[in-house]
C-alpha cells in the first residue's frame, strides 16, 4: 500500500492486447489480472487484499456484428491463479468468488473490460457480451509454507421434462406476458438447488472432493435461450440478446485446496426476509428490513456446532405472490426467466455454507456476526470512486477499528440515483422494471466477527465532495 493512502489505479489492458502483442506481455497481462490491493513490495499486505484472475482471449470476434468473442474456460483460469499463486509463495487465499464484467469494443474494434470501476450499466435491449474471471482474497502466508493450489468442482441441477397440461398442449404455453409457439408436449427445466446438493452430497461418499474445501457459492449461469437448453457451467465469455427472454440457473462452486480428502459433507441454509404485510389488489405486500435478514443469519451462526462456516453470500432470488395472498422468496429455483418486457422483483437473501468432517477438530463459532456495507464514495450523478479506492478505504477503517474480519464478499446493488449513498441499503427487495435501463453499483461487505466500535469521522480520510456542490455521501 502506498503512503499516500490510495494505490494507483490499474492500468486496464484489452483482451486483444493481452492475447496478441509483441514483445510478449507480462504473466499478468497474458491471465488478464488486475493487481488491485496486493502490491509486491516491503509495506505489509492490507487488511483485505484480492487479485482478479481473468480468462485469455482466444478470438476477439465481432461484438458489433454479433459474433461472440471466444475466451477461455473458466477451468483455465483456475489453473492461471494456480500459477499465480506458485510464484507468490509469501500469499495464500483464505476465499474465491466469481466476478463477472460486460465486455466492450473501442473505436478501433478492440475488446475491453473494467473490473475497477464500481458502476456498471446494463442495457435494456440488443446484444451484450459477459466475461467471468476468478477474485481470490489473500492473506500472508505462514513461512515455510507449501505455496497453495486450488481445485474446482461444479455441480450443476439436472435437467429434467415436465409433462405439459392438457390446456398447453394445442403448440403455445405463456411465458411472462409473452405467447410462445413449439410443437412439444412436454416442458425442459431443472431440478431445485437442494436436490442438486443432495446428489452432490450422496456422489462425494464414493467420490471425494481431493482437497479441504476452501469456498463454496452459488454462480448464476445462462442456462436456456428460450426454450432451447444452452447450458455450459465453465464457459467464462456468454452472449445476450435482450430482445429475446433467455433463463438462468443456479451452479454450486467448490473451491478447495488440493491435498488429501477431507471427506466433508456440504450444508446450505437459506436466510429469507419474512412478509409483514400481505399483497392484495393493491398493495404489492412487503417484506421486513435486511438488518432483520442479517441479525437472524448472525445468530444462527452462533449456535453452529461440528460444521465449518466456508461462506456466506448474498443471493437474491425472485419473489412471487402466490394464490392464497403469500410473497414466496423462491431460493430454491434454477429456472428463472429475464426479460426485458417483464417486470422481477427480488429479494436479497443470506446464503450460508458449512461444511462437516468426522475426522478434523472444528474452531468454534464466534459469540457474535456483524456485517459492515462499503459503498464508494459518491462523487457525481452515476460517478463514484474506484474499487483501489474503496479498498484503501476499507483497510483503513479496519486498522482503525481492529475489527476481526470472519468473511468477505462482492456485492451488486440496484443504483438509485435518489439516495445519498447511491443505493437502498436498508431495504431487502427491489424491483427491476420492464423496458427500463438499470445501472448497478458494486459494494464490499465485511462479516465481522465480534462487536466494533464506528469511529468518529475525523480518524479517517475525508470523503470526495460530491461534484454538485449537494454535498458528501459516508460510507454505509
């Protein structure tokens, strides 16, 4: 970290570059990483430090003329942070998660994307094209150490044929508000996230995961393009046609640390905020507050015996009213439609993985799980700081603070231009609405393990003014 309080900003390099310059790039231009906290040098490694490993180019394609880039897969960049990884034997990683970026074209046709910035917009209508990268939060190692290499599993639902009805069967079946013809009888889904976990459970007793499990999460993935199955868990580059409803599904990620198998069984527990008000022909219903979501996640930790926590995560799932006046927070499916003609509420729920082993001791669980929200500072309509300069932000608070940091993740937050901060944060549903642009704003939340005391404003650096002269937005 720099004395100056905030890193340089990344230099981002194209994917083209990367793939074809001479004389040859660097080991981090040809992954596609972005060195963002760790800095190699003599000053100690930040509090919460992370690498982007990104997929290679392969073919640049033609995004303008709809013809998909060719990028690769995202075992490739399991075994490029591998390599990583071996030639920083004083790191190890302590969590992975998966990062996505809309990739773009300059003006001279090259392909670019910008894991830095904090804003990003999704357009309503037309082609877009996506690219999954690999962030791995590091930590010093201990001296002496073997340097880390990871392993990657997936485990994805099975597709399963749902006979159609006997009122569907004439050729067409409603999706949305949509008509759509076919010449089947039957309806191709997936099956709900607990039954693929219970396969994976039942296979990992003759098969075992060759590791100690690092992280596990949920990635969402395009799964249908329509009604025709378009699935591939470890592409890391998928296109979009937002004219056309495409569907999603649910991967699990096992993350692990290569070595002897741990032999350990995988729990998932779903934290879902409760309705306090029922939907009728007016009102939509509401559901209760995030702080509420988060404060009944903590305690049930708490009280977690004989498991290992490996992650949480945030995970927001489609909520639905049902016919007898209910809101359904539906965790559990891996069918999900996006449209840009149907309007999706969504609720942000907290996903826990544990992990359980016979034969290893098990630390046991704090007395007490916060959690602490970082947004970049605002600095104009749709402008905000960068992920370096929320990061040093991050790290200096927890200097400050000392708090003991027990998990860390990425966060997407719907972007409202109308509050302060940027976002709602004290809500646990929003609304993405039919035929509307949407921005989205990146923020870092810190799982905390123990109480900590917010320190006065003056211990830490000042806040950029907002370029209006509206004033200056905190941190959440």
């Amino acid at each position: 970290m720099e004395k100056s309080g905030h890193a340089p900003a990344p230099v981002p390099i194209s994917a083209d570059e990367a793939a074809f310059h001479v004389p040859p790039p660097s080991y981090e231009e040809v992954m596609g990483a972005y060195q963002t906290s760790f800095k190699p040098g003599p000053d100690s490694l930040p509090q919460l430090a992370y690498i982007d490993i990104m997929p290679r180019c392969l073919r640049p394609g033609n995004i303008k003329g709809k013809l998909k880039p060719e990028f690769d897969n995202f075992s490739a960049v399991v075994t490029g942070a591998n390599r990583w990884l071996a030639d920083h034997p004083e790191l190890s990683v302590w969590k992975c998660e998966c990062v996505q970026t809309p990739l773009s074209t300059a003006r001279d046709g090259s392909l670019y994307y910008d894991l830095n910035s904090m804003v990003r917009h999704d357009s309503t209508y037309g082609y877009s094209v996506y690219l999954k990268g690999l962030r791995m939060w590091l930590t010093t190692a201990q001296p002496g150490s073997t340097p880390q290499q990871l392993g990657l599993r997936t485990a994805v639902p099975e597709v399963k044929t749902i006979e159609l009805p006997n009122r569907y069967r004439k050729g067409r079946i409603i999706v949305g508000d949509e008509v759509q013809t076919f010449g089947y009888h039957q309806y191709t889904t997936l099956d709900g996230l607990q039954g693929t976990l219970k396969r994976l459970n039942e296979k990992l007793k003759s098969d075992p995961i060759p590791g100690r499990i690092l992280t596990i999460g949920t990635d969402m993935v395009k799964a249908f393009d329509q009604f025709k199955l378009d699935l591939d868990p470890d592409a890391a580059c998928w296109d979009e046609d937002k004219d056309r409803y495409s569907r999603v599904t649910q991967v699990l990620r096992i993350f692990y640390l290569q070595g002897p198998p741990g032999n350990e069984e995988i729990g998932l527990t779903d934290f879902r905020p409760q309705m306090t008000q029922r939907p009728d022909n007016i009102a939509p219903g509401k559901l209760e507050l995030f702080d509420q979501v988060m404060s009944a996640m903590g305690q049930w930790v708490t009280q977690q015996k004989g498991s290992r926590i490996v992650n949480i995560q945030q995970f927001d799932a489609i909520v639905e009213k049902t016919f007898d006046n209910e809101l359904k927070v539906e965790t559990d499916s891996t069918d999900d439609a996006v449209w840009a003609f149907k309007d999706r509420r969504l609720a942000k729920t907290l996903r826990v993985f544990q992990v359980t082993s016979g034969g290893q001791a098990v630390a046991q669980q704090p007395n007490h799980i916060n959690s602490r929200l970082f947004l970049p500072a605002r600095m104009g309509p749709k402008v905000f700081e960068s992920m370096t300069q929320t990061m040093d932000r991050v790290d200096f608070w927890l200097r400050v603070t000392g708090a003991n940091v027990y998990n860390v993740e990425t966060v997407k937050l719907l972007l409202h231009e109308t509050q302060p901060a940027g976002a709602d944060v004290a809500a646990s549903e929003y609304r993405i609405q039919k035929m509307t642009g949407k921005y989205w704003l990146t923020a870092i939340r810190v799982y905390i393990a123990g109480p900590y005391n917010e320190p006065d404003p003056s211990q830490l650096p000042p806040v950029p003014l907002y370029k209006s002269g509206s004033g200056s937005c905190t941190i959440v």
